[in-house]
C-alpha cells in the first residue's frame, strides 16, 4: 500500500487490474513452493528411512 501511494505521489498511474494479476501469479508460485516442499519433506524421509534400514540390515547379526 505504502509503495503504490509513493507511486502515484511521484505522477505515475498504477494499473490495478495488473496488481491484481500478478498478486494472483504471485499466490499460484507460492503455493506451488509449499506443495514442493511437501514433496521434497516426503522424499527426504523416504531416503532417511532406506538409509535406516539399509544400516540395520548390514550390521553384525551380534550386535543386534
């Protein structure tokens, strides 16, 4: 809000439909970033899980 008064104040005409498209383009990319990283959480988990068990699984049978 701050930023468009400062623009306008300075004599340029601020285009709101085209505020309002990139504010839209904006949330789409940030909601696609969360859902990456929701993915990117499980895969992570997923490669901890196989190292887990791939360690337990080549330890001396004694040690267990």
């Amino acid at each position: 809000m701050i930023v468009r008064e400062l623009i306008t104040k300075l004599g340029f005409v601020v285009d709101e439909s085209a505020l309002r498209g990139f504010d839209s383009k904006i949330g789409s990319i940030q909601k696609n970033m969360q859902g990456l990283t929701g993915n990117l959480q499980k895969v992570a988990t997923g490669i901890r899980n196989v190292g887990l068990g791939l360690a337990r699984l080549l330890q001396p049978h004694w040690l267990v």
